[in-house]
C-alpha cells in the first residue's frame, strides 16, 4: 500500500527510531524501524520492524509506466494506468516506471508493476517459437462466440452512424470467423465519455468505446477507436477493431520493436520480444522470436501495405525483410486483404480455451459462456425440462430483414411471444393468444425499425419460459 502504521502497547511515554514520540505512527518510507517504551521508570526496546513500501506515486490500483506512442515512440511519455491496462500496455512495448533517457535492464522495473516484466511474458506469451497446431481450428471446432457492446460517443458532433458500426462489426467477423471466432454486438450512443462507466458487464462482454481520443487504437477492455477509423466504411475500422482483439486473445505484433536501431541498449537485437530469426540459417523463415507465432516472418513496422525495403539486421546474415507477412493484422499496413494465420488463430484458441488459469485481464471463461448465451442461435434459456413437443425456434438467425418464429407448448394454454433488447428493454408483442397443445405455431417478425444487434424472443405460458436469441445483420 501507500503507507502502513505501527503501534506500541500502552505505556507512559515512547521514543520511536524516526523522533516520534506517540503511540503510533504512520510510516510511508522503507526502513526498519523500532520503540523505547518507558512505564514507571522501566525502559524497554522492541525488536526493529523492516517495513518496505512500495512505489505507488499515482495513487492506489494506478501503475506508472513509460508509454511509447503507436508511430512515435522516440517520444515517450510517462503516465499513470489502471493496473487492468498492464498488459494491454506491455503489448505495445511501454515499460513499468518512469521513462529513462537510456532505459538499460538495471532499472528495476518489479519495483514499479510488482512482478519482472519478463516473467509475465514468460508466462503470458509462452515459450518462443511453439507450435499451435493443436490448437488450429478445424471444421469440426465448435464456434466461440463473444458478445460485444460498442459505445459511440457524441455521434452528433463526429458523424458516427449506425451503419459505420454495423460495416466495422461485419469487416471484423470476416477476420474472425474462418478461424470459428464470431462476434455479436449491440450499439449504445452516448453523449459524453465517463471513463468509470466502462467496461459495462467487462467479465463478460467486451466493451468498444469509439470517441475522439489521441490515438487510432488500444486493446484491453473498453478497447478505444479513433471516430475517424470508422466514418468511412473502409478498410480502417475493421483493421484497427480485428487488431485489438488480436491482443486481447494474446497476440502480439508481428514486428515487435523492430522500428528500434539494433543498436538499442534496451530494445535492440537482445531484446526478449524483438522480432528476429534465431537458430535458422536465410533464406528458411522461422519466426521464433517477437511474436513467437512460426508462420509469421520478422518484418518492420509498415503502414504502406506493400512489401517492405532494407535489411533484417538482428536475424542470422542480415538477410533483407521478406516480402510476405507485412498484410497481416497484427503489423499495421491496414491492407484490404490483411489476414490471421494459422499459428495466430491456434494461439488465439489455445488462450480462449486456457487462459483462465493465466494472470490476464480477460475471464475467457465468463465471456465464452455470455458469448454463447448472446450470440449462439442454438442456445435458449428454459426454466424446466421441456419436451419434443415444447420447442422456440427462429429460423433464420441469424437475419437481415425477416425471420420466423415457430413455436409449441405440450398442453393447450395461453402463450405469450414477446421482443426484448439486448440490454433487458421491452420492445413489443408479436403473439398474445390461445395455443393447442402439441400443434406449431408461426410468427413472421420483421426487424425493419429495429437497428442491428442481439435480441431476445421470450416465450411464456403458465408453466414455461422459453427464450432464444436473435440477431439483426443489416
């Protein structure tokens, strides 16, 4: 903590090692500290105290840190964080503590984030160069769905529609869902920016708040989007979103540091997590550093979505950068036809399956099971054990303009079908009459005054409650 107090038993007088002359004392240096005690004339001194506090200059749950800016890292800033953002932080390439004007591995950054950034990536991004082909998805892997809630801050004044968010959710899902990734999302618009209000639900949902903030984006939850990435229904706004889920499932950049001179005291050639080749004579390509992804070749920093030119001088024979990888999600050329590969997608799954058990911000585990329950057509929500003959079925979903409702309850009833939104808000009836039992029943919904998103149709009679998702593509 910031401080701590240490207390004497009663007694007529005291005489601590820092001049205090109370009872206690509250003690905000580390020292080893001790008390004189007088009572009726008798003295007595205690066994010294070894009290180590730690830095937490920017208050408590806040860590500092060196930031270097996305595109502008000879400038770096120091800032404070919240403790959740540490890891996001560290993917980037910031640093636990103040900015160094020579940063060297002797500045004791444990002191400043509580553990040895080397050991977090030690643990987090797993041994270099390890093969995830266990993990690649197949045809036969289930889908992992994940439920997304993006915030739109003052649309009014920057433009953002439902539409720009509806082109950046699809463009993400065509990343995603070859590697059975799939996302569902609904869209609030707010007014103003009140950083404690998000992530709303964050064990469960990931958060995107798109606003004018300084940069284009960052991962982690809320994950934050410049306006302008999505405004123009291009390339950007999908590129930017699919990147930082990238690092929220623990996928690092494909050029890690690589813009730093090789020369570097902290970030050149013998740096952890700088993207080279070791051990493999050019002109073989194996990534074993840096991202520790195989299929992934070293490659700079690139923003111009074409092969890039110059040497790789931190790999075996300073061969020149390769001319493939540079399209890939995880650098940032934004190109059109940027990619996940294999390797990427088997890591991304083997940290969904298994990262609960690692010290991530992320509960996999919570967002699976909200992802499914939000985003999976299959999955329904029932309060007893039905029957062949009680069924909730919605078919398409999901669906861009209409759909169909069918349903069956076992014995003859009144039946309710209700619409409710994403965030628990009743929005209509479509059905409110007497059924029979055992016979089917249809509705056809329309979606047409209703944006894009997940709902909920809930079944009722006087002794079941069903409910199924929906979800709205425009």
């Amino acid at each position: 903590g910031d401080d701590v107090i240490l207390s004497a038993s009663a007694a007529d007088s005291y005489l601590w090692s820092d001049g205090s002359a109370t009872q206690t004392i509250t003690v905000n240096s580390t020292g080893d500290y001790f008390v004189t005690v007088t009572t009726n004339g008798c003295t007595s001194v205690s066994e010294p105290v070894t009290v180590t506090v730690n830095n937490y200059p920017c208050g408590k749950d806040k860590l500092l840190i060196c930031h270097l800016p996305p595109g502008n890292s000879s400038n770096p800033k120091t800032i404070c964080i919240n403790k959740n953002a540490l890891p996001a932080h560290l993917a980037h390439g910031d640093y636990c503590g103040p900015c160094a004007e020579n940063k060297t591995k002797s500045i004791l950054e444990d002191d400043w984030c509580g553990y040895n950034p080397s050991d977090f990536f030690d643990s987090i991004f797993d041994i270099r160069g390890r093969d995830y082909s266990a993990y690649i998805p197949t045809d036969s892997t289930p889908v992992k769905y994940f439920s997304v809630l993006v915030i739109v801050i003052d649309s009014a004044t920057y433009g953002v529609s439902q539409e720009n968010i509806d082109t950046m959710m699809a463009g993400t899902n065509r990343y995603f869902e070859p590697w059975k990734i799939s996302f569902c999302y609904n869209t609030n618009f707010v007014d103003t920016y009140e950083p404690t209000q998000y992530p709303i639900n964050g064990d469960s949902i990931f958060n995107v708040v798109v606003y004018n903030w300084p940069n284009g984006g960052l991962s982690g939850n809320p994950i934050k989007i410049h306006y302008s990435m999505v405004t123009n229904n291009d390339d950007d706004g999908r590129y930017v979103l699919a990147h930082e889920l990238g690092h929220n499932f623990q996928l690092g950049h494909t050029f890690s540091v690589t813009e730093q001179p090789a020369s570097d005291p902290y970030y050149g050639c013998s740096y952890l997590r700088r993207d080279r080749v070791d051990y493999m004579p050019y002109p073989t390509i194996q990534d074993t550093i840096g991202d520790y992804i195989r299929d992934t070749p070293p490659t700079p920093r690139n923003t111009d979505c074409a092969p890039p030119t110059g040497v790789d001088s931190c790999s075996v024979g300073n061969p020149p950068w390769p001319d493939w990888g540079y399209e890939n999600i995880m650098g940032y050329s934004k190109c059109p036809h940027s990619f996940f590969t294999p390797q990427q997608a088997g890591r991304m799954h083997l940290f969904i399956s298994y990262g609960n058990s690692l010290p991530t911000i992320f509960k996999y585990e919570s967002l699976l099971a909200y992802g499914d329950l939000h985003c999976n057509p299959a999955t329904q929500v029932v309060n007893r054990i039905v029957t062949d003959n009680e069924y909730l079925t919605v078919v398409p979903n999901p669906f861009i303009n209409t759909t169909t409702i069918s349903f069956a309850t076992m014995h003859d009833d009144v039946a309710t079908l209700e619409i409710w939104s994403y965030t628990g808000q009743y929005i209509s009836t479509i059905f409110n009459n007497s059924v029979i039992g055992g016979q089917k029943n249809q509705v056809e919904f329309s979606s047409d005054y209703l944006p894009a998103g997940v709902y909920f149709a809930k079944l009722k009679t006087s002794n079941l409650f069903l409910v199924k998702s929906l979800v709205i593509i425009k």
